[in-house]
C-alpha cells in the first residue's frame, strides 16, 4: 500500500515526465460497450479530443444492442475522421472477445483500451508517447481512479481500494516484474498483442491474465500514475453490483491460476509472489467460512486468558492499515481536490469490518462458481455518477485530418 510513498524520489519516479517528448507512435484505442449508451457516447466525445497528432478510435458493440449502437455510431457521425464501429455477433458475448474483435482491424502500433464509462484526460496519449520512448516499454499501465467517494458507505472503501493499486501498489508489481493488468488505461504495442494472440476470451479476468502471460515472457511494464492524467470511473451503482462485479475479478484470478502460465516466472520469488495473490480469492473464502466459525467459538469456547489474548495480535496490522487508509483519504481529498468531511473518516472505520465480510462473501461465491464450471459474464452497470453534469453535453467534432481516412463499410462490420 505505501511503496510509492517511501521517499519524494520514489513518489517523483512513478508519474508521467513533466516534459513529454514529441510523438513518434499511433495509437489505436479500443472501447467496448454493451448497454452503455447512458455513458458511452460522451466518453467518445472526450477521447477524440486527445491533442496526440495520430490515433484512431474503435468502439465495439454488440449486434443485439441496439441502443449503444445508435449512441456509438452518432459519436462517430461527429468525429468521423477518428472513430470506427465494430459490431460483435458472437455469442456468448464478453470483453475481451470484443477486444479481439477490434483487434483485427486496428492499425496503430500501440493499442489502449479504455471503459465506456471512462473520463480521460485530453493529454494523456501524449506523455504515455513519451513513457514509451523514455523507458523502451511493451506496456504502459496509467492510472485509473473512481471518483464518488459520497455515495454510501462501501464507495468510500472501493474508492480508496483504487487509490492505492493504482497510486502504489502496481508500482510495485511491475518493480518485481510480476504485475496483473488494470482492465482500461493500459497501452501494449502491437507486436506483444499480436504475439499474445490478444485476449484470453475464456478469461473473466483478461486483463490479469494478459499481465502474467507477459510477465512470464519477461516483457518491459511500465507504470506511471499522475493525478491530472487519472481516468475516472464511478464505483457500481449497487452493493449488488458490486458483488457480482467483485466475483467476476476474484473468479478470473482462480482461472489464471489454474492456467498456470504463472509458473514460468524465471525466479523463485516471482512465482511464490504470484502464487499468493492469484490464491487471494481462496483467502479471502476461507475468512467468509472462519468468520461463522469464530462467533460460535467466542459464544461458546472458554479458553485460557494468555490464547484470549493472543487471538487479538491481528488487531494491530489492522489498526495500522486503519491509520494508512485515513491517510490515503486524507491525500485523496487533497490532490482531486475533494472536501473530506469527519463522517467520511467514521464511515471508514465503521466499513471496515462489514466491507471485509463483504468481500469475504464475494470470495466464497466466485470459488463456489468455479468449481461449478460457471464461467459467465456478469456485467458492471454504469450511470455517469462520476461525471460533472456540466461536462455531459457533446463535445463539437474534430476537423478530419487529411490522413485519416474514415474505414468503409466492409470494414466496419468486418
């Protein structure tokens, strides 16, 4: 949680340059969505304002969609120099088989993906360029932050649960050269996806599993995380949504378990390292099945004063990760420039335990799942709640560049 803040040399050593080098590559990033059309045409509108000089748009949607198509392709009438629409007609349906799908016909030599939810910054294809050039990487991870925090008690805890992944712990993955991908603001050049065959479409966790297939292959990741240039998202609109959502994850990261492409890590460390946190869902169960466990003992099992005692020494990593989390809010509020208010501190410390119950439940679900063969999708809702409604109006279109030809109908639906 607290690598990235070790020293003002380690903070300064995980963001973007602060003077970009001119761009040398073209992108082409891809944006999946199904039932998004509340939120997907104004993330189009945003990412064609990019003020990177070559890049492209592919924005994929089911063929049984016929609300995001119609919002997808009016994004595309407004910028029809920069975005293409792929339409999907496999069944069943699912990220990255739609990733695949756009994958065929995308022609810059770097490919991101990015949510259809997502807000991103106008410069960010600009100093991930740069990160490319500066470090002579396969993969740029950039940042990805939820945003309302105010929503309920648990938005608060997903919020921060963001904040340090992204703000510090994949920093440390990718130092130890073992690193699971985020699912959007990621950029992997061509010839590592084409050499990857894309996305494993059988995955719920394609994006973990792209990173430990890329790790194990000793591909260069780098990650750079700089407030301004965060994507923001919004947490799931239900505690429902949540725990399907939070299954889905933990499910995925038992499937690459299984896969076991973790096991051709080159050191020992690596692949112990990897064999913890892809067995975390497997923790995390066992916690939801102890917990039963322990009131039953503490109602009904008299034991010695010195083992009362010691049954509470794991208050203390607790407390401490108590205190680093109220810190992280603390530092949140700052640099988005957030009001955190003092119920937002009690609604940290009153969420702790319901929130790891929580996850706890996930965790049994998504191995019960498994062993069930239940490898289903379960989409995450969206609704905008991250979004200003001052910024949800469309942007004007982009003037065409002489370049950039718009793809023909063959194309399209190719």
């Amino acid at each position: 949680m607290l690598h990235a803040w070790r020293s003002a040399d380690d903070l300064r050593a995980t963001q973007f340059s602060s003077s970009p080098r001119a761009a040398r590559h073209r992108f082409t990033l891809l944006v999946p969505g199904r039932h998004e059309e509340e939120v997907m045409g104004q993330t189009l509108d945003r990412l064609a304002q990019q003020d990177h000089p070559d890049f492209e748009i592919i924005a994929i949607v089911g063929h049984d969609d016929p609300g995001t198509e119609l919002v997808v392709r009016e994004a595309a009438a407004r910028h029809p120099d920069l975005i293409r629409v792929v339409v999907d007609d496999s069944v069943p349906k699912n990220k990255p088989k739609a990733l695949n799908r756009a994958l065929q016909i995308a022609t810059g030599d770097i490919v991101g993906v990015f949510d259809a939810e997502d807000e991103v910054h106008p410069g960010l294809l600009t100093v991930v360029d740069s990160k490319f050039q500066e470090t002579g990487a396969d993969v740029v991870q950039g940042g990805v932050q939820l945003m309302n925090f105010e929503t309920s008690w648990w938005s608060l805890r997903n919020v921060l649960e963001y904040y340090f992944w992204f703000r510090s712990r994949l920093h440390f993955h990718a130092r130890s050269k073992f690193i699971p991908l985020g699912g959007n603001t990621v950029f992997v050049t061509r010839d590592r996806l084409e050499w990857s065959k894309g996305w494993d479409d059988q995955c719920l966790a394609e994006d973990c599993e792209l990173g430990v297939r890329l790790s194990s292959d000793g591909a260069k990741v780098v990650v750079a995380y700089n407030p301004e240039y965060v994507t923001r998202e919004e947490t799931p609109p239900t505690l429902k949504s949540l725990y399907k959502q939070r299954t889905r994850w933990n499910q995925g990261f038992l499937q690459v378990l299984g896969k076991g492409e973790w096991k051709k890590l080159p050191t020992l460390r690596q692949r112990m390292y990897a064999r913890y946190l892809l067995n975390m869902p497997f923790l995390q169960a066992a916690t939801g099945i102890l917990i039963p466990i322990s009131v039953a003992f503490i109602l009904l099992v008299k034991v010695p004063t010195i083992v009362a005692l010691i049954t509470f020494l794991p208050l203390v990593p607790t407390v401490i990760t108590l205190v680093a989390e109220a810190a992280g809010l603390t530092e949140f509020g700052r640099v988005y420039a957030k009001k955190v208010r003092i119920r937002d501190y009690v609604r940290l410390v009153l969420g702790l335990v319901p929130y790891q119950v929580f996850l706890a439940a996930a965790a049994v679900r998504s191995v019960i799942r498994q062993l069930r063969g239940d490898g289903s999708w379960e989409k995450t809702e969206h609704t905008g709640a991250h979004r200003d409604p001052a910024s949800t109006t469309s942007t004007p279109p982009r003037l065409a560049s002489p370049e950039l030809v718009p793809a023909t109908a063959s194309e399209v639906n190719r």
